[in-house]
C-alpha cells in the first residue's frame, strides 16, 4: 500500500537511537495490511518495534513515506521506553492500559524532549490533542506547557499535571 524505503526506516531509526542515547539493536517490523497508524515497541534483544503501515505514512502523500513521520513515530516509543527504563516510570501502566489523557499527557512530555533534541515537532497539533483529553481551558493549556518543557519528570509528576487539568476541566 506504502511505498517503503526499508534502508532509510533503517537510518532514521539510528538517527533516533542516536539522538536518545540508545545503543540497542532494533527490528522493524511494518505491517503494511492496514493504514492504522500504531507503533509499539517491545523491549529486549533486540528491541522489536511493530508498526501499522499508516505509522510511517506522509498524510499528504497517500502511499508515500515520510521521513518525518517515521522519525516522530519512533521518537515517541522509544523515549516512552527510556522513560520506562529510567525507573521513574515504574508505576506508569502497560501502554494498552493508559487512559486517553495519560497517552496524551506522556505524549505531550515526550514530544516537547522531542521538540528539544532538534525533531520537527508541531506544538500546536500537540497542545490541541491535550486540549481535547483535558478540556479547553486555562488549567489545560498550563498543564500542556509544564509537560512540554519539562525534562526529568517521573510517572507520578506527569500523571499529576494531567489529572489536575482534568479537575478543571470538571470543574469548569
């Protein structure tokens, strides 16, 4: 369905790898029967990251791939992983047990690291996804940026954040 470069999937994620301090062999794995666009990872030796073929999609290409897109896929699982591993993060839930919010909280952490390292990040796409898991307010939009700036956050302080927002936005 996607017109795949697996050589460059390849040198974007060593890029990625690079760019978070992980030396770990991975395996790619696309699923190119479906245009979900779900990435995992599953730590180990190597590291097997699964990906639905609209993962790695350009959304203004049909079929094509996109570099960018591959890179923000792969940042986002892989810095979820080194959260995990960090220690912090050792209450977090398994991933298919996060609530929206928390996936949208966590995803508003890791991208704005992301941001940081030098990935092209569009903040405002995030900060409207964690509007609409936390409510359109004040709180959320505070919220949005404490987890977009922050560095060195546990699962506690980034579940914290979103739960806040989310007793404003019930408040409100």
């Amino acid at each position: 369905m996607v017109f795949y470069d697996a050589g460059r999937i390849a040198a974007v994620a060593d890029e990625v790898l690079g760019l978070l301090g992980l030396t770990d062999d991975v395996l790619i794995e696309v699923d190119e029967r479906t245009p979900v666009a779900r990435v995992t990872v599953t730590d180990g030796s190597p590291l097997v990251i699964h990906a639905e073929s609209g993962a790695f999609e350009d959304t203004r290409k049909p079929r094509a791939m996109s570099e960018t897109t591959v890179q923000l896929a792969l940042g986002r699982v892989l810095l979820r992983l080194r959260d995990r591993r960090s220690g912090g993060f050792a209450e977090a839930p398994a991933d298919d047990q996060l609530s929206l919010a928390q996936v949208a909280a966590w995803d508003t952490y890791v991208l704005g690291r992301l941001d940081r390292l030098g990935l092209a990040m569009h903040e405002q796409r995030w900060r409207y996804n964690f509007r609409n898991r936390h409510g359109f307010s004040d709180a959320a939009d505070a919220g949005f940026d404490d987890l977009w700036r922050a560095d060195g956050l546990t699962w506690g302080a980034v579940s914290a954040v979103s739960e806040r927002a989310l007793g404003a936005a019930a408040v409100g």
